[in-house]
C-alpha cells in the first residue's frame, strides 16, 4: 500500500478551508491530516504532527504566511510549503520562494494544477509557473529573476532578501502609523535601531516612503487592515 501524502491545510476562513479540503480528499493518494486557521497554531502543530505538505494562506491573524513558511521550514526541511494568496503577482512569488515555499499559487488555481505541484514538492521539486524545477533550475530561475532587475538599471539585490522576523513585526507598526519612538517603546529597542530597520524595510520593498511600504503590505495580504488597527 503507498503511503498518502500527508496535508496541513492552513487558513482563517472555515468555507475555503472546508472547499479545499473537499478537492483534496477525492484524490486517493491524499490525507488531509489537519486544519488550522492561525499562523502560530500551524507552527506549533506543524511541529507535532510533520505533514509532507503545507498549503499555506498569506493573509493570517496576527502572524502572516511568509513568516510562517520560514519558522516551519526551519524546523522541518523535509515538510513543503504550497503559498495560497488572494494577492497573487509576480514579484510575490520571489518572496515566497525565498521564504521557504516550494510552490505559489494565487487561491482561484484549478485543482488539477494544485493537485500536480503537490505531487511534485513531495518529491523535494519546486513548481512555479507550472514548471517543476529541481534545486539547480531553481537558481537559474532566481538569477534570471535578478539579471532582469538588473536590466533595469537597478543593481541591488535586496529585492530577493525576505524581510526578517523583526522587519516584519516593525512593519505592521508602520502600518499602524506608529512612530519610530513609539515602535522603539514598544518593542524595547532604539529609536536608532528602528531607523535602520525601516531603512531595510523600504529597500527591501523598493518603497520611497513608509506610506509606500504599509500600501505594499496590505496589498499583499503581509498585513490584515484588521491587525493594522493602532492599539487601544
């Protein structure tokens, strides 16, 4: 008998999560093992129960799935990650690829599709545009990725690094419209040190301005307008 393989879905909204699973269990080589709907939760379940494939919302509570990609990836190289996102452009799929995912797709892809990159991710491949690559292919493909910024005139690589941990909990301060002393009271660092963390941010994210980098993280699902509201 072969083995099922076995997934994690991960999602905060019960009728996606319930649709999902409904395509997933109708292939015979397929377990639907678990549903989560928080970033936090998936870590820690990813942890105990070490599903082959996550497949994985952007748009989380309070911790968003690039972030969750990371923590899971270093904790379980084995395990992939699918990104689902309602956010979906090409740019993204950088990030995503640079986190940790094997694969990205926006969250209207056809099942077939779906069914196909989960397929190979087990297999320690990567599909991106419905190409499966192997690790070799998949660094021709991020320095085609940077020859073509680098056609622009544009010679930084920081495009392709993913924002940190830090960075990432310092831009849904901004996205608050918090101030750099208030996020340096917040968070127990300098005012000086959120100045350098917010300089990363913005060239990370070819942003001009902190309003540029908050519009950039909501639009891609990094930062729910739920989670961005200040704090009482």
């Amino acid at each position: 008998m072969v083995d099922k393989i076995r997934i994690m879905i991960v999602d905060d909204h019960p009728l996606f999560r319930e649709g999902l699973r409904r395509v997933l269990e109708v292939e015979d080589d397929i377990l639907v093992e678990a549903e989560v709907a928080d970033g936090h939760e998936a870590i820690a379940l990813a942890r105990e129960i070490h599903p082959d494939v996550v497949l994985l919302d952007i748009s989380l509570p309070s911790m968003n799935g690039l972030q969750v990609t990371r923590e899971i990836k270093a904790s379980l190289p084995d395990t992939a990650v699918i990104n689902l996102t309602a956010y979906h452009d090409e740019e993204q799929i950088i990030h995503a690829i640079n986190a940790g995912a094997s694969a990205y797709y926006p969250k209207e892809v056809m099942p077939d599709k779906l069914m196909f990159a989960v397929r190979h991710v087990t297999q320690g491949q990567w599909v991106i545009d419905d190409r499966v690559l192997n690790k070799d292919e998949l660094g021709d493909w991020l320095f085609d990725q940077y020859r073509q910024i680098a056609a622009t005139g544009i010679i930084d690589d920081s495009r392709f690094v993913p924002l940190s941990p830090r960075e990432m909990e310092i831009l849904q301060y901004v996205v608050r419209g918090s101030s750099n002393k208030e996020i340096a009271h917040a968070l127990q660092i300098s005012q000086q040190t959120v100045k350098n963390h917010i300089s990363s941010i913005l060239r990370k994210l070819d942003a001009k301005d902190r309003t540029e980098a908050a519009v950039y993280a909501l639009r891609h699902g990094w930062i729910r307008l739920a989670d961005a509201k200040p704090e009482e």
